[in-house]
C-alpha cells in the first residue's frame, strides 16, 4: 500500500511529494497535464518559504534559478511610464536588512515554472512516484484508508490504488473538495483577468537587476505588470467585466497588444504572446481541510488574491506542513490528533494571507471597494514571520489573541517563529528546521541530561527561557513550549507527548 496519494503538481502538491519522500513516507503524485507548468506565475519567495526549501536540500537550486537578487519596486500607476498614485516600495533595501536579523534564509525570486521541477527532482531523488498525464476519477475513504481509480489520459487504462492518505492539491476549482461537499466562505469573485506572458525585449525600460510590479488603474483598462527571472519575458493582465456582457473572447490578440503599448507607453511594441488564459481572482477559504483521510492542500484549501505575492509561499508552506505530521504519524511518532492541527492552524494562516492580499487588492487595484468590510492590513512582513500557530501542537502561555506580533522583534512566545539565534559559527536555528529541537539557556544542562531530542544551548533572552529554561522547537521552525523553569523528571517527555497528541 502506497503510504500518500497526491493529486495535482502545483507548488502544494509537487512540495509535499517532496517533503515526505525525504522523510522516507511512500509517495505517489498524480498530475492530468502533461508536465509542470511552462508559464512564470507565481514569482518570488519569502525569507519564510526559503527556510523550509533549505530543510528540503533545495533552497540554492532555487535562488540560483531566480538569478541575482533584484531590487523591488511595486507601483500602483496610470501606465509604467505614467502618473503614480501610490509608491508601495521603492527601495527594498532597508526590508532585506530588517529581514536578515531574523532569519539568516535570504529570499528568491525564481517563478512557479522554474521552482516545480526542482521540487519534483527531488521527490523522485528520494523515491516518490510521479505520474503525469494521470488524473484521478473517483475515491472512497474507510477506517484504514482510501481506494482511489487513476485514469490514464493517454490510453484509457484505469487502475485502482489503495493508500493510506490522499492529500487534494487539485487546484481552487478542487474536483476532490466538491465531491466531499465542503463549502467555501470568503468574498468570493472580486474581478475576472486575461493573463498574459508576452516577449518582448524592454532593455531600456526595465533594468536587468529589477523587479518591476505596476499595478495599472488606466482610464482604459485595470490591470498589471511585472517582468520575470526570463530574459525579454514578462507577465501582463488585464481585466475584463462578464457582469457587462463581456467575455475574455472578446479581447482579440490585436486588442491585447494594443493594451499592452498602453500599459508600457511603447506605441511602436511588438510583443509576442507566448500563453494567455482567463481567470478569476477571488478570495475564498474552505470551511474543512481535513475529512477522515483527505487533507487540502494550496489553493483547494483557499483562493487569494495574488496581491502581495503569498499564494503561492503559502502553498509550499501548506505542503511542508502537512508532510511533516503525517510523517510523524505514519511512523507511529504522534497520535492522529496532530493531524488535526494541520485544518486548526492552516486554516487560520489562510484567513490571514487572505485578509492581507484583499486589503492589497482594494488598495492597489480596486480602490471603488473600500469600506468597513476590508480587513485592515497586518503588514506583509507580519503575516509572513510574525503569525502564530493556534492548536493541540502548541502549549500557549500568555492570552494574547493577536494573529500576529511584530515579525522584526521576535518575542520567543508559543505559537511563534522561533527567533534566529547563532547556535554555532555559521549555524542558526533555523538550520535546525526539519526536526524537533529543545533549546535552553546556558546553564539548562539539567534539560540536555533528559532531551530525546536534539538539544543546544542559546542565549535564553532571547527566547525568554532565561539560563535555566528550555524551549521546545517544532520541525516547522514553530515554538511548541517553553519556560523558564529548571529540567524536572519527565517534563520534556510529557510535553512532548502532549504536543504530538501520544
């Protein structure tokens, strides 16, 4: 028996494929398209997704495919020669600093179709199954497991695979999700866009060490513009209205360069459409993410607007995290309550990342919906490494219901990112993420003297555990428990058992 099946190899899928094949877990990935995707959506990774692509062997693979780090720039403008609204970043230099001094990750700027094949190379490196042109058709879920038939694009031949688990990274129009019924809430449809990738060679507009995001509200079209790790590639949208009668037929080829020689204010451009596709930017989150033996993953767990660039972070984050429960619990480590903490605390995350990206769409896209229904903003660096985890994983010793604290003074508490800390020359803490960790303070050798687990000393200010303390780190990089209290007999190994629901 296949120990995971998992459908779709997007950045959920094809992460968590690779993350429980290196944590030895028995994988098969299915995908009905031919191959990954060929177009650079999805661009740009997140000092927090690079700390797990680092415990995943993959995090230089995936910074060199992005090229040299660029400047950041992201506008909100009539064209991107045109009049500015808004500055939102102009020099990113002082973010990477304040960045840097907690976590030592660094971030990427590789697109989704450079990141999936390295992923998917090392899931098979570590002996996952992949199968494209294979999509799945039906499944039935009991007590041990799930039966699930595979049909074969090509040839029609049908099989039937039974495995323990079934993770659905089928996408946002999730067939898995709906045939289990599990409704969505949110804000739901918020625009309708044609996606562009078009070449074109724009030496003299956009600098080669630059990454360029106009978001474009011109008096003839709404709109965006970003240039890609390609050479001459770039990414263009525009929005259409079906509430007005139109459709994304109407935008002819000639319509669509026209409005891109708008967008640039290039006139004389001859760019050339590589791909175009509609699509519907929404913001909607699944209501479940775990039934019984099935789990959603990426966008079949939520739908977010693509402002502020954490879809995609936060799908490689949704694979990571339910790869490394279920591989504590198919290796008999936890109980199957910590696979309930993957709906608790992903779930939540999501409505987070939501909230963020809309109040980003309102503001740089579609200021016409402002209102009391908005969520405020958290601040993206907040909602990237300043979020807390809410669940049975985590003993919270403090009653601050705050989704977030400030990301750039990291407090130590539960539930948080556990700070960066020098635990060796050229060693940080966070290349300890992958494993359970105890930290203690430099006189905490009572707690090295009992620790089943890896154990080093740090400086116990910064994790509020004093000389005497400990703190007990979560593979994801996450504090599970600390205090500051001297080692007693059997406290970590109780808390242990507590955390991984035992």
């Amino acid at each position: 028996m296949t120990d995971v099946l998992i459908t779709g190899a997007g950045l959920a899928g094809t992460s968590a494929a690779m993350f429980l094949a290196r944590q030895g877990v028995r994988v098969l990935l299915v995908e009905r398209h031919a191959g990954t995707s060929p177009h650079p959506r999805a661009s740009g990774q997140f000092p927090r997704t690079m700390e797990v692509l680092r415990a995943g062997g993959v995090a230089d693979e995936v910074r060199k495919a992005g090229g040299e780090e660029r400047a950041l720039r992201i506008k909100v403008a009539e064209s991107v020669q045109g009049r500015v609204m808004h500055t939102i970043i102009e020099d990113f230099d002082e973010f990477y600093e304040a960045t840097a001094k907690v976590t030592p990750a660094g971030w990427g700027s590789a697109s989704q179709d450079q990141v999936e094949p390295i992923l998917l190379a090392q899931a098979r490196k570590h002996g996952a199954e992949v199968r494209f042109g294979t999509e799945l058709t039906s499944f039935e879920q009991d007590e041990d497991g799930v039966t699930a038939q595979l049909l074969t694009v090509e040839t029609g031949h049908v099989e039937t695979v039974r495995v323990k688990y079934l993770l659905a990274a089928d996408g946002a129009r999730s067939r898995i999700r709906e045939t289990l019924g599990i409704p969505r809430f949110g804000k739901g449809r918020l625009a309708n866009h044609i996606g562009l990738v078009f070449e074109a060679d724009l030496t003299g507009l956009v600098p080669s060490n630059e990454v360029w995001l106009h978001y474009l509200q011109n008096p003839k079209f709404t709109g965006a513009f970003v240039n890609t790790p390609h050479a001459n590639r770039h990414i263009f949208s525009v929005e259409y209205h079906p509430e007005n009668g139109e459709s994304a037929a109407d935008y002819t080829e000639e319509r669509l360069i026209e409005l891109i020689r708008i967008g640039l204010d290039m006139p004389e451009l001859n760019p050339e459409i590589v791909w175009r596709g509609a699509w519907e930017m929404a913001a909607r989150i699944a209501e479940r993410w775990r039934d019984n033996r099935i789990f959603l993953v990426g966008d079949a767990g939520k739908v977010t607007p693509p402002t502020g660039g954490m879809g995609g972070n936060t799908a490689v984050l949704d694979g990571f995290d339910i790869a490394w429960k279920l591989a504590a619990v198919l290796k008999g480590e936890a109980g199957d309550g910590l696979l309930d903490t993957y709906e608790a605390e992903r779930k939540e995350y999501a409505q987070l990342v939501v909230n963020e990206s809309l109040h980003n769409y309102v503001h740089r896209m579609a200021p016409h919906l402002a209102g009391l229904d908005i969520p405020e903003s958290v601040g993206t660096e907040n909602a990237m490494l300043g979020s807390r985890r809410r669940s049975t994983a985590v003993i919270i010793d403090d009653d601050d219901d705050s989704p977030v604290e400030n990301a750039f003074e990291p407090s130590g508490r539960p539930g948080f990112h556990a700070p960066h800390s020098w635990i060796s020359p050229g060693k940080s803490t966070v290349d300890l993420i992958g494993q359970w960790v105890l930290l203690t303070g430099q006189d905490g050798q009572a707690w090295h003297e009992q620790a089943s687990v890896d154990c080093y000393p740090v400086d116990g200010s910064v994790y509020g555990i004093g000389d005497k303390g400990a703190s007990l780190i979560r593979p994801d990089g996450v504090v599970a428990w600390r205090t500051s209290e001297e080692a007693t007999p059997g406290k970590l190994e109780s808390v242990l058992k507590q955390v991984l629901s035992c």
